[in-house]
C-alpha cells in the first residue's frame, strides 16, 4: 500500500479504557479532552517530509478518513494534521 501526494497511511492505537477520579470507566470515543489520537504510519505519500514507515505519531482526531481494505480498517490523514512524531 502506497499513498500519494500529502497523504499518510496510519492506523491508530488503542489506548483502551481509563478510570476517572470518580470510579467510572471511559472508553477512548467517550472521552472528550483528548484532541489527538496516537497512531502508527504505515505509508507516506511522495510529498510527505520527516515521516517514514513505522514512525509513532500524534494526529488531530477529527481530521481522519477511515478506509477498509481487505476486511482491514485503515485511516488516511494529510501531513499537516500531524503534530507530534516520537
């Protein structure tokens, strides 16, 4: 899988479940302060700079397109949604 132009394969890793100061359990899409989701790249397109295959990342959550490929979930970000490489 390859992408093209500003576009960059991911595919997010789940954090799981947090417990809150009050006892109750949060999964990942009830919480609502976290803006950016951490993921992992599985490809970068040809105009893509300082990122390669593998890298950890933080993205903005709301800029996300999820594809399916082969019964596979996968999410498509642009460059500039990135805002954090580990």
């Amino acid at each position: 899988m390859r992408a093209v132009g500003h576009n960059i394969v991911i595919k997010i890793n789940k954090e799981g479940t947090q417990k809150t100061k009050g006892g109750l359990l949060l999964s990942e899409n009830q919480r609502n302060d976290i803006r950016y989701h951490k993921g992992t790249v599985l490809g970068v397109g040809d105009e893509v700079a300082g990122l390669e295959i593998g890298d950890e990342i933080y993205f903005d959550k709301v800029a996300i397109h999820r594809i399916d490929i082969d019964g596979e979930k996968y999410y498509i970000i642009k460059d500039r949604d990135v805002v954090i490489v580990l």
